[in-house]
C-alpha cells in the first residue's frame, strides 16, 4: 500500500524524474525521504533502482588559479621569450614550472640557458582545466590528463553514490489507478484518507485527530542513510586510553617521565653494560648534552665488581662521562626504575604509557617513534607467577585470549619472558619484554623486595587490533582510513 508521498513520488519517477535529488527537489522534500520512499516502492516492485558510483571532478584552489592564469609552465614559457639564464630562475616556484616544462619536452637547457622548443601547442590539461572553469565534469569529458592534474594537485575527485529510478510496468498501474481515484476526488488530500498511511506525524495531524485513523510505515531500517562523518577520538588514541583504563582498573598508578634521559637511567641503572650493543648509535638517539646524573658509587660497584650481593659484575671501569650522555628514551623502562629508585619502600604498582625512540629504518613495521606500556609491582613476597598472572589479565581485558610466554633476555631481568599473544591467522605474536628485576638492578637503590617488571609495545598490540598491515597508518592522519576505522573495535570502550 502506497501513502500519498509514494504516490507523489511513483509520478515524478514517471515523469522522468530519475535521481533522489531531483525528485526531493521537485518535491521540495528532504533527499533522505526520497530514498527510503524509493526503496519500498522498490520491494514492492513499483520502479527499478539502479545504483551505481559516479566520480566528479572539480577545481581546487590552485587549479582554479591556473586555470585562470595559465599553467606555470606555461607562464614560464612566456616569459622567456628567447631564452634565459638558468641561474636567473632561481625561484622555488620556477624551478617547478621548469621541472614541468622538461617533462612535456618544451624547453632544454643549453650552456646553463633556457631556452624553448618552439610554441607548445595547448595540451590536454590545460584544456580540461578550463572545461573545468564551468564547474564538474566527468572523467570522460574531461580525458587522459585529468589523472595527472590530480596527482599535482590541481583536480580533485570526489566519488558518489548515485541511484536511476525507473517506474516499472506495476508502477504504471498503481499509478494510472491512483490518478483516477485522484481525479474523481479533490485531488491527493483523498488519496491519502483512501491509503491511509502516515510516514510522518505533524502538528497538523496531532491536532485533527487523523492519527487515529492512520495506519503509521514501520522504519525501514535497510535505508542507506546518509555518511556522516561525526569528530571522534583517533583509533590509536582510544585504544591507549583502553590500556590505561584497564591498568587503573588494575590497581596500578600512571607514573610520567622526561623524553630526554641520561644515559645513566636509560641504561647503567638497568645494569646494561656500557658496551652493550643496544646502547649503539644505530639503535639510539644522542643528543650531543650532558645531564646530571645522582650519587652513582653504588651503580658504579655493581658495573664493576658486582656490590655486595654475590654478583661478579660486568667487570671493566663504569665511566660516570658514558653515564651523562643524553639519549631520547629509548624505552620506558628508564622511567619506572627512576621512579622506582625514588620510591624504594614497598608496595609500588605503577605503570607509563608513553612514547619511545630508536634508530629505525622506517617500514610496513619500524618506526623511529613508538609508544610502550611499563608495568611494575614491587611488594614483599612477589613472585615470577605474579607477574605471569598480571599479563595475562592484561592481554585478556584487551581482547588476547591466548598467551604464552617464551623465554627470553634482558640485562636487567632473571628470569625474563617474552609474552605472545594468538592471533587467528598469524600465529603466535610477539609483544614485550617481562621478567623480575636482578638484584644488581635493585640493590644499589636500595630496593629489598622484588620488582616484577614489563614493558609491551603498544603500537604492535594496536596493529593486531586495528588489523592493520602497516603501523605507519596510526602516524599519518589517512582521512579514508580514520573515518572508515569503526570505534566499535574496542570491547568495553
Ligand atoms: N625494556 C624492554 C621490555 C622490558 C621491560 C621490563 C622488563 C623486561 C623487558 C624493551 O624495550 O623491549
């Protein structure tokens, strides 16, 4: 059954009204009424919907300019005239219009002058950008060259969904016997007391009392509505906030430190020898400054001999110079011995989620600047399996069934794991560093009890999350990929 507005409709897509947006006009109707009236005349079998994606180009701002002015290479060519020295196009602008000249073969440069090859006939982007001056074309109006005006800049795409409506032979019925019941009467105003279904309530309606009579359309909530694009916290910032929820939720406190550190607690106070390999330029930022470095004698007696705890230390001379040297964090492990050193007396549960830096190849899976959450519980009596526990409540909250953990190596842990996580598809997945603090790590602050301690990376937790194959993606604002990324992928957020 049809309401007036079906109706209304059903004549103007027979009247060779065939977009949404012509018929809301015509209608002087919201475009979204259209579409849902469309698609019920639809399953009734009253018009045929073709969808289909049309692409539009138009002007950007400086393609508008161009437009107007002339491409620059083609300014460029006017204003040498016969040819000009090289070192008189100094310009950064020029040196573009040059860059572009060569490519369409218009100049070449001889004894460090410029000088043009004849008068270049006007080419097919300078042609489609003055179409374009008209307002939106088509990729078949407008040719070959509008791939290359967008990749300058110059065009921009825009893609939209489009629907043809078409009356089918059915439609023609109900229409033809609609209008005649029309004609017999008033005119639509009796089309809708015979249908008797409402799409809307008015005041009007609500006034009259017509309501009661009416037969209200159920939603129809297979509509596509409209895309909008509401403001939203970035996917990777969301998922951080997840984490700090859950380790809140844990009983631990968020703790906070300077991005600039000493190499002192970068590392010696994590009894990395000083000649570890991490410790290499190609794996960390110096910066070429010096800082301050507390009361190092115990450190240095642990480096050396290995204190008073049965250790044998590293061995060697401990440099208090290497010490100073500042470095961009290199994890966040210098943070939560820092403030571990600070706050020796049990019970400590703290954590930090913040950025790190080494020196990485930037790929599908490095980058020099990534995020790591540390973790640390120092209380009387903790153990190994605490500290396995902790993880795996961890990773469960973030939605990681199963871990497992390998046995791993950090100069400052005994024992140390590696903690995976199962990801369908992939495997067991690699996510951290854990293990219980050395003594050689706690003694020489003064630390007596045990110190569990992990630190895992978040942007890696974050990949597995999102699905993503490249961590870039959580760097670069790609509007397609924030807008498309649902928020829905955070369980509990
Ligand atoms: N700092 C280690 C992780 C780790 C933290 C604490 C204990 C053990 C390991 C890393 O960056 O990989």
């Amino acid at each position: 059954m049809a309401s007036e507005r079906d109706l209304r409709i059903l004549e103007a897509i027979s009247d060779g009204c065939s977009n949404p947006q012509e018929i809301a006009d015509r209608l002087n109707i919201k475009i979204e009424a259209v579409l849902s009236a469309a698609e019920s005349l639809a399953e009734s079998g009253l018009i045929s919907v073709d969808k289909r994606v049309i692409e539009r180009f138009s002007l950007t701002e400086e393609g508008r300019r161009y437009a107007h002015e002339g491409l620059p290479e083609r300014r460029l060519i006017e204003m040498i005239g016969e040819g000009k020295p090289v070192s008189e196009l100094q310009d950064p602008a020029l040196k573009i219009a040059i860059g572009w000249a060569r490519k369409k073969g218009w100049v070449r440069i001889d004894k460090g002058v410029l000088r043009p090859l004849g008068r270049p006939p006007e080419g097919e982007d300078e042609i489609a950008l003055k179409m374009l001056l008209e307002g939106e074309k088509s990729r078949s109006e407008l040719g070959s060259a509008i791939d290359l005006l967008i990749k300058r800049g110059l065009v921009a795409p825009e893609r939209s969904k489009s629907w043809r409506y078409e009356i089918t032979d059915a439609g023609k019925q109900v229409l033809s016997q609609s209008k005649e019941i029309i004609s017999k009467t008033a005119g639509y105003g009796a089309a809708v007391t015979l249908v008797k279904e409402i799409s809307q309530l008015t005041p009007d309606i609500i006034k009259s009392g017509a309501w009661r009579e009416a037969r209200f359309r159920p939603y129809n909530v297979r509509v596509p509505g409209e895309t909008i694009y509401p403001g939203k916290i970035h996917p990777y910032r969301r998922l951080m906030d997840r984490m700090r929820r859950i380790m809140l939720e844990m009983g631990f406190t968020e703790i906070k430190g300077e991005i600039i550190q000493s190499s002192f607690w970068n590392f010696d106070a994590l009894f990395q020898p000083q000649d570890h390999p991490a410790r290499e330029m190609q794996d960390t930022f110096y910066l070429d400054s010096r800082a301050e470095i507390p009361d190092y004698r115990s450190v240095k007696e642990m480096h050396e001999h290995g204190g008073r705890i049965g250790s044998t230390g590293w061995g060697g001379v401990w440099d208090p110079e290497i010490a100073r040297q500042e470095v961009l964090r290199t994890h966040t492990t210098a943070i939560t011995i820092k403030y571990l050193a600070d706050n020796p007396d049990p019970p400590v549960k703290a954590f930090c989620i913040d950025r790190v830096y080494r020196r990485e190849a930037i790929d599908a899976t490095h980058t020099p600047e990534f995020e790591q959450l540390e973790g640390v519980v120092m209380d009387r009596g903790v153990t190994f399996s605490n500290l396995l526990g902790i993880l795996k409540e961890f990773y469960s909250k973030m939605g990681f069934e199963e871990v497992r953990f390998r046995p791993g190596y950090f100069p400052y842990t005994e024992p140390s794991v590696e903690p995976e996580v199962w990801i369908d598809g992939l495997g067991w997945v690699e996510l951290g560093g854990a293990g219980v603090f050395r003594r050689e790590v706690t003694a020489p602050f003064g630390i007596e009890h045990p110190v569990l301690a992990w630190g895992l990376g978040v942007s890696r937790l974050a990949m597995l999350r999102l699905g993503l194959k490249d961590l870039r993606l959580l760097y670069q604002p790609d509007i397609g990929w924030l807008r498309d990324t649902p928020v829905s992928v955070f369980r509990g957020v």
